[in-house]
C-alpha cells in the first residue's frame, strides 16, 4: 500500500466538487482513442510509464483534511494500470467504456487508467483512457492524449511541463456581486418553478452512451453558415440538444424556461493564467435560464443561449460559480430533490491531434463525461477533430430508453445538417 510523501496542492473548487460527486456516485473521463493500427502492449505499457514520471498528478492521490481535499504525492508510485481486453466484436470499446464510466473512480491513486482493447489482426483497435475529473479538462485531455499517443509510437514530445500552482482567479468577484447573484438565483428560481421545463428524479445513476460525427464537408458548412448568422458553434450546438429534448417534452406550457448547463474554460481567468502543460480541471459550470418553446427556430434559441451567456460573462458568474460549485453540488446531493439542468454541453472546440503518430493511424476519438439523476436529462462533450464535428452522449436508462436516446439523437444531427446547407434560412 502505498504511503502519502507530500503535499502538491490542494484541489480548486470545481475539482472538489467532482471528487464529493465521484465519491456519492460515479464522475469520470472517459477517452476512446480508435486506432486503426494496433500498437504493441509493451509499447503501451511504456508510453504510461514515461507520462507518470513527467507529471505529478499522475503520481498522486486525493486525500481530504478539514473537509478540504489536496493532492498529495504518492510512495512507492502504484503503476497507471493497463489493462488488455480482447476485441471479439466492433463494439467491443463500446461495452468497456460503458463500464468505465459507471465505475467510481478510486481516489487513492493514480488518477488515470487505461484499458487497451486489442483485435487479433493488426487493425482496428481502441485505447480507453480513464481520468478522474479533478485532473481532466479540455487542456489536461489534449496535453496527455497528444503525449500518450507520440510516445506509444516511440516518439519523444518536445513539450515541457511547468507547473505554476499560485495562481489566483481574477477579478474575485466583491461581496456586492455575489448579493447580486443571489438575487438573481432566487428571481430565476421562482420563474423556473412556474415556467420551467422539469423533469423527475430518476432512481438510478446508470450512464448509456450515444455518439454523433458530422461529415467534414457538413462541419465545415454548418460553421460557415453559423459564422455569417454571427453566431457561435457552442450555443448552436446546445441549442440543438436542447429543441430535440424539448420537442420530446410530454408536458408543454406556454412562455416556458429551460435549463441549460454549458461549462467554461476557466484557465484564462486566473493570474498568472494556468499554463496549458499543467493538469487539472480548471472550468466553471453555468447554469442558465432561457426562453423556449418545441417550435422555436434553432437561430432564436442559440440567440437566446448566446446572449445568457454573455450576461453571465458581464456578472462575473463564471468566477463566481466557479467558487460555490463545491456548495452547489454539495445542496444537489444532500436534498436529493433539485436537477441542476435539462441538458448540457462541454464543447472543447478543437482537439488538436495529428492523424498519425509514426505507424499509429487515429482514426477518431469519443470522449464520454459520466452524468447522474441530479444532473441533465441529456448531456453531451463536443468537439472537432481532422475536420469533423462530434458529440459523445450520456443519458440515463432510468428515463429515456435507448430507442428515444437514439431518436433525439438522429433530431439533433437533422437540425444541424438542414442549417448547414447552403439554402437554410437565416
């Protein structure tokens, strides 16, 4: 058993509040590279070794003092654990992922597993690389992927890590902002409790998962379409997650609200900003209230989204959610009667990695983010890799069985392939 040596620091508010989530149900990142050259084990093997001995969150565990969490350096390191699965079908992957992702991440360490499901021949094979969420976000995902796949190719990356833990999230919002957000919050939830979209709790916490890729021809369209109606992808895509769910609604009222979740990249906000090569979840969550109804265009729901978000910019929310979301999650798993939103949407933008790593061909990537009965009826992570548009979804079978999943998925790809052609109206 391995023993603590030291203290790295202690976890950021969202950080924690994804450890409090993961240690009440499930909370992981799960990342499937598909690989259409298989790579031998021992190189693997290889690659996880060199990546623990370079960053030192691989080489930890997350320990709670005081009702505080920190990350503390482990000794003797346990091994990242790589386990070997053979590739009997094509969804194979599918079937291990699924597992992961409803599998509590233990949280003594290391912070990242990988699963390597290989076939028989030398094609076609998936990497299933498992984080906790307090050490993964869009950076931490595109740092430890790119350096994952060069050295399992033999490669060595030229990239240095400079960890820089002082820095501090700025402005910090003044105590008149957080009263102004407080009653902001008890305005919106009076409304929402009148108007808004809601949904039972259901009574498991079981994740299913979906995904959807766009053509690079239709990706490239839909942002050039996006673009001239001066908008932006991310609310695009909430926006159609969000009519696809509501369209399904069986309760419809009129003027109605919905609830959507859409996650912001917070390494800018702090000061010094946090570097790119230094792990960690560094995101705000907002929670955000629009107008919308099962017959509203996809234009005026994005408008809608868009524009909450740039109030929420203006009201220093981001900062703000980003402090009280250990609180806030903390209320959601306590009282057991609230659901933080209706659907939701971590868009990355671009994952930059190459298409080849030496004999290694990428052919894609899915990455799944684990929901629960508190969370969204529909959730997804977005992305665009070698041109193409993807959305990797989680749902829960409690509710939705996997013919609707299925069908809400196949409304989302309809809208945003019918606004990518070149006569859509704007």
């Amino acid at each position: 058993m391995a023993n603590t040596t030291g203290y790295i620091r202690r976890l950021r508010p969202m950080e924690e509040a994804f450890t409090i989530s993961n240690d009440a149900m499930p909370l992981c990142v799960v990342c499937v590279l598909h690989l259409t050259t298989r790579p031998e084990v021992a190189a693997v093997r290889l690659a996880l070794e060199q990546l623990q001995s370079r960053f030192p969150l691989l080489r930890a565990q997350i320990g709670r003092k005081s009702g505080n969490f920190y990350f503390e350096e482990l000794h003797p390191v346990p091994p990242i654990s790589l386990v070997v699965v053979e590739r009997s079908q094509d969804e194979t992957w599918l079937s291990e992922a699924s597992g992961l992702v409803n599998t509590t991440f233990d949280r003594s360490g290391p912070l990242m597993k990988c699963t390597f499901v290989r076939s028989s021949s030398e094609m076609d094979c998936e990497l299933l690389v498992t984080f906790h969420h307090a050490i993964m976000d869009s950076k931490s995902a595109r740092l430890i992927l790119h350096e994952f796949l060069t050295r399992t190719s033999g490669d060595v990356p030229a990239t240095s890590i400079s960890p820089d833990y002082g820095s501090t999230l700025k402005p910090s919002p003044g105590l008149r902002s957080y009263l102004l957000f407080s009653r902001r919050q008890l305005v919106e939830g009076v409304r929402y409790l009148r108007r808004g979209f809601y949904a039972p709790i259901p009574k498991k916490s079981e994740n299913a998962l979906l995904s959807l890729r766009l053509s690079p021809t239709v990706s490239r369209a839909l942002q050039v379409n996006i673009g001239r109606k001066g908008h932006s992808l991310n609310s695009v895509l909430l926006a159609a997650i969000t009519l696809a769910l509501i369209r399904n609604y069986p309760v419809k009222k009129a003027k109605q609200l919905a609830r959507v979740l859409s996650f912001v990249d917070l390494r800018p906000y702090y000061s010094p900003a946090v570097p790119d090569a230094e792990l960690g979840c560094y995101i705000s969550m907002l929670r955000l209230s629009v107008a919308a109804r099962s017959d509203q265009p996809i234009w005026a729901l994005a408008s809608a989204i868009r524009g909450a978000l740039m109030q929420a910019l203006r009201n220093q929310e981001i900062q703000i959610m980003a402090k009280l979301s250990k609180r806030l999650v903390g209320m959601a798993l306590k009282g057991k009667n609230m659901r933080l939103g209706i659907s939701a949407l971590s868009f990355m933008g671009k994952l930059e990695l190459d298409r080849h790593y030496g004999s290694i061909e990428l052919r894609d990537v899915s990455t799944y983010i684990t929901n629960n009965r508190f969370g969204p009826q529909f959730s997804a992570f977005g992305k665009i890799l070698h041109g193409s548009i993807g959305l990797d979804f989680t749902y829960l079978p409690a509710e939705m069985s996997a013919t609707h999943a299925a069908q809400l998925v196949q409304e989302v790809r309809q809208t945003l392939e019918e606004i990518s052609k070149p006569e859509a109206s704007f």
